[in-house]
C-alpha cells in the first residue's frame, strides 16, 4: 500500500538512531536529548493536582481559553517588551505542535523555506510534511550569523517563510539586537513569514530581544513557545503561537482539527507556572553553571566550544580530535567511553556533535574525564 | 500574508457557530457538542494524581511506550476479538490527533477520499489539510447503509482511501457484521485503506464488530480511537491508532513531529483505564436510559428519529416540523426555545439536526418540554 510520499521520503531521526544504539551498552551517560533533568518545580505539580481533584476534565475552551491566552501575552509583554493581548494567542500541544500549526497554516506545497544550518532537526520534516521545500543555508563557517546580505542570496519568489532559533538549538548562540534589526528592517517589506523559535528565551545568559519587540514585521511575525524548557514541563505537552490576529481563525482551525485542544490539566499548570512561578533566575542560573564548567573543560581537550550564550546546549567542533564523519564519531565515542552525544548531522551541520546540559556538574565531570580516554 | 490555500478555504465550523451564537442568549440547554456530562471516574483521577506526586514529568518514550501500547492491543483483542500486538499500536493526543496522524501519513495531493454524509464533520477539513479530495456520498435516502455497490459507483483510481465511522456520529447507526463483511470482500483486494474511527465502540446497545476481525483487509486497516468517550476523559486528550506493522515508523514520524508524544500524566491515567476502568456496562447504561427516553419523546412531537444504536446522538428529522433550511432550523430553535443543536449541514446532511445526549434524562424531559413551544 502506498503512503503519502511527503511521509515516506521523511529521514529517520538520527538522535533516535543514537539513541537506539546506545540501549547497546552499559552504564551509558546519555547527553543526547532536550529533555531536563530538573523537575517541574514540585509545588506547581501538587498545584495542578489540587484542580484535578476539583475535577474539570472536559474539552478545554477552543485555542485553551481566554484566561491562559492573556496571561501568556502579558508574560510575554513583561519580560520582552512586546505589546500583545489574548487575540495574539493560541495554546498548543507542546511547542512542537505550535511549530507544526504554524508551518502548516501558511504553506502551499512547492513554497520555499529559508532554514539556517545548524537547525533544530524538526523544522526540516516539518516543511517537508507540507509538501513544501526546505532551503538550508549554511552558517556554521560564517560565525552563526545571519545577515539582510546572506538572506538576500537565498530568497526567491517562492519563499514563503525564513526561521530563525533565538537562543539557537543546538548551538546556544543568541542573536543581538543589531542583528535581529538589521534582518527586520530587510524583510519588513517582504512578502514573507517570519518563524521565531523562541522557546529557550528564558534559559539567556546574555542580552536578549525578542523578534516580537520589532514593530516592523508584526504582520509576518510567528513567534513559537512554550513551557517545557522555561519550567521543565516537556512531558505536560504545553506550547503557544503569538502572531498576528487575522491568523489567529486559522490557527484555530488547524490545530483544532489536528489536535482538538491541549490537555485541559496542562493549561492549569501553565496558568500556575504564569502565576506563580515565574521567577526562572535559578534555573537559568543551574544551566550556566553547566555552561561554565563544560566549556573549558572540553576546550582543554582540544575540542572547539560554540560560546554558549543561551539555552542549555554545547555544540562542539571536534574537528582537531577526529577526521570522521560525525555519525561515526557519535558511534565511536559510544562506542569507546560510552558518551552519548548527537551528531552534527543530525542539525545539518559536519564536524561537529550537539551536548545536552541536562545532567548535573558531578555528571558532566565524569564524562570529562570519559573523553579524555577517547583517542 | 498569503497563507496555504488548503487552511485558507476551510470552511468554518458550524458547531462553534451554534455555540457563539447561544451565548446571546440565558438559560440555554446545550446539546451540541459532545462532551460528556459524566465525569472521569474520580478513582482514576486520584490515582493518576498519586502517579504525579511520583514525579516522572520528561517526555514519555515515542510512540507511548511499549507498555501503554501492549495494553490497548490486548484490551482491543479481548473485546473485539482482534489479533493485535503492541506494534500495530501508537498513542496519540486524543483521536483527532489519531485521525490527523492518519490521513497525512496516506495522503497525497489530489488524492481522493470517501466519506459518508451524514459525517463526523473533522474528515472533510483533514482531508483538505493535505491536499486531497473528499468524496461525499450521501446514505441519508438509503437508510444510512453501505454496500459494495455503492463503493463501485465512486471509487476510482485516485482513491486512497474510504472512512467509516462505526457506531456513527452524528446518527447512531451501528454496522451489520454482515454490511462490514461484504464492504470488506470488496476492498480486500483494491489499493484502498480503510479508516476505521470506531471511537464509540464502547458505548452500543446492539451487536458490534470491530473493522479488526476481518483479516483480508489487515494490510490496509488503520483504526482510529481513543478514551475521551469510552472513559469519559475528553479534556485528557488520550487517543491511539491500530494499523500494520509496517505503518507504525510512518505514524511515529508523523505524530513525533507534530506532537511530540502525548502529555505523560494522560498515558498513566490510560494506563489505568485499561486495567483498573475496564467494565463500562454501567456507561453504556447510562446513555442508553438517554436514548429510550428522548426517542419516543421526540416521535411524539413530529419528528423523525434514525434509530441510536451506538454513540450517545440522536440524528433528528424535522422535516415534517419545519421547511427550513437546517442552519436556519437550529438559531430558530435556539431563538424561539433556548435548546442549541448542530445543524444537519454540519454533517453534510439536510433536513436533520444532531443532539448530544451529553445530559441527564431530567434536562432531557425540560429539553422536550420546551420543544412543544417550538412553532
């Protein structure tokens, strides 16, 4: 039987594969996913389960109800300088479902996306999925940076959208003020979305703007986010979409019939996490501290250290240690001092590996002293 | 902005129509949307909120995880006589997410998809989602049956697939063995898949066969369903599919990268559905109180109603009560009555409207007591 071929020419998750390979072996220290090892903050989880025991368990409101949608753009407003109000706003299954949503409310097959390599591995299949076609373009040997001139040599008339990552998974850069200006005030006339991949910009350890404090582009800006990250919630499955009003019909529609509704106890906990904890100093502050210790510790090592400047992710060069291609070092390393990392490849990028901070210092220092064995 | 053709076009939905609609007027009784008035058994809730206390809050393994999924394969085996195993089986975030995952796993631009009027209105966008074609044929003048017949007159080469909804929403008509049986002779050998959103097959009130027990049509057999009916968990968005082995990486690709996975906290209270909430006789019961109640009541007042085998709908004929168009039908009812139905439109079917039995018989008997003033 033959299946959708936008599905079936989909590439198979490289992180996975390493994954899978690494139920080989004993006593592995896995720093290949996203997913942290700080708890949800446990008063937020005993919080949300006094609600439950109250006991709403219907559909939540369409787009999650009004009560969240303000309180999401009020957050965003606080923290970020943007202007935004409930219309603004969508709730989502995760960000990944906002993501999803958003990529397929405004795609026709056979449009371009401008995607920047190294980039998170789903934006690819996520276009893919539509029928449309990914464009990558390469900012690993320009320093991480994008410019009006780089964006001019790439769009086209079929372009219909440009992501960007800030802070960027996987290599933790975070786009200054200049360089997100200079980019709004090429494409504000252009007739092109603008994707903005927020979801680690409250793990910053340096100045940070938001694409939606640029008045510019605020009718083809679509900002994506969510809590996983901000409050380690990944397994509650809550994001949201800011973007502009008139959108907001069809992203109802869409993840309407994608996904009905979030799910109505993780609304609640996100309402808390709004209310009452957001305060995040501390937990940016753990991953620092990570940061810190991690990078010139591989640098000692010989490997090349991306200046991590947000999120909570190294992305190595490792280039002076191995000729291999990076699936076969990540193999190898697996292999040699059971080290699980993601390969470059995985973010469209070679001669490098993706680290996860999402293990304590005591942890990352025993696969410090891993490595230094891997020849 | 332009946006994609296929989100732009979609039309809007007519229930929340109907819905925003009664919010300009008091004291309305809701029979829209499908919702159940019964609560999730509150021993499940408490003892998924003990699972929370635990603490497990990071993503949920792909797909579910082996256990959840092991679980549904035996409980579909053991009521419906199926010969599953946890590979045929992924969770999703509700059945919509189900549904979803589905048809943009199979579907390729100009693909051609059958649906049965009246419908259970989400087939038609989801179809449009990817591109594809709905096919709508019309079984209201034929006693809502489907033969082989019927399927030869609209097939054609650019089907992919043919959707049936069993027990059916919006009517309540559940298939004959015997109807399935010959549907499935005849497609056994077409290059058709067959969806099958069997979603309220916990809810009927006559002999019920799942599209599982017919083994020639196993290769091309994809089952959509889910706990928000059968356990009352509809704000948990807690679905799953049952396909071929071979589809289950595609299914994974596709819900991966839209969803994630489900939320955590919703897989552990399905895990306790299926192996502490088995017995649902007494759901079942219930709305089958509903049915025997407001059938006859509404007979008595003039109109047609298709007879409720399944699901907890009546499909309603008032066609002998009124000429007008159904849309127009239901804001009179509301206007003159406060009782709010969906159209027949919704459903692609005129001449009706759908009431939810999503109410105890008391606001049922206040319902039919306000119908009689109906002019």
């Amino acid at each position: 039987m033959k299946i959708s071929s936008a599905i079936q020419n989909l590439q198979r998750s490289l992180i996975r594969k390493i994954f899978e390979e690494s139920l080989n072996y004993q006593n592995v220290i896995n720093l290949t996913i996203g997913d942290p090892d700080i708890a949800t903050p446990k008063e937020l989880v005993l919080e949300a389960v006094k609600r439950v025991e109250r006991g709403h368990f219907g559909y939540p409101p369409s787009g999650g109800g009004l009560e969240i949608r303000k309180l999401v753009a009020e957050n965003y407003n606080k923290h970020f300088g943007t202007s935004y109000d409930a219309e603004n706003v969508i709730m989502n299954t995760g960000s990944s479902e906002a993501l999803a949503c958003a990529v397929r409310t405004i795609l026709d097959p056979g449009d371009e996306v401008v995607i920047f390599a190294p980039y998170y591995p789903a934006y690819v299949p996520l276009v893919e999925m539509s029928f449309a076609k990914p464009v990558i373009v390469d900012i690993s040997k320009t320093n991480f940076k994008i410019t009006p001139e780089l964006l001019a040599t790439v769009l086209t008339e079929k372009t219909k959208a440009v992501i960007f990552c800030n802070p960027c998974n996987p290599t933790g850069v975070v786009m200054s003020k200049d360089e997100i200006s200079a980019i709004c005030d090429y494409l504000a006339d252009k007739e092109v979305f603008i994707l903005a991949d927020e979801i680690y910009n409250r793990i910053v350890f340096t100045d940070y703007v938001s694409f939606g404090s640029f008045p510019q582009i605020r009718d083809k800006l679509i900002i994506t986010n969510g809590f996983s990250k901000s409050h380690s919630m990944t397994g509650w499955r809550m994001g949201y979409t800011i973007g502009p009003k008139e959108l907001y019909p069809y992203f109802l529609n869409n993840s309407g019939f994608t996904v009905g509704s979030p799910a109505v106890l993780s609304l609640e906990a996100a309402k808390i996490a709004l209310t009452k904890f957001d305060d995040l100093a501390w937990l940016a502050a753990e991953y620092k501290k990570r940061v810190d210790f991690m990078t010139p510790a591989l640098k000692s090592l010989g490997y090349g250290v991306v200046p991590c400047e947000g999120a909570f992710y190294l992305f190595v060069n490792y280039e002076k240690i191995s000729g291999k291609d990076s699936l076969d070092f990540a193999i190898d390393m697996l292999k040699q001092v059971q080290v699980a990392v993601v390969p470059g490849k995985a973010f469209g990028t070679e001669g490098y590996f993706r680290l996860s901070l999402t293990v304590g210092v005591e942890k990352l220092a025993e696969a410090v002293e891993r490595l230094k064995n891997y020849k």
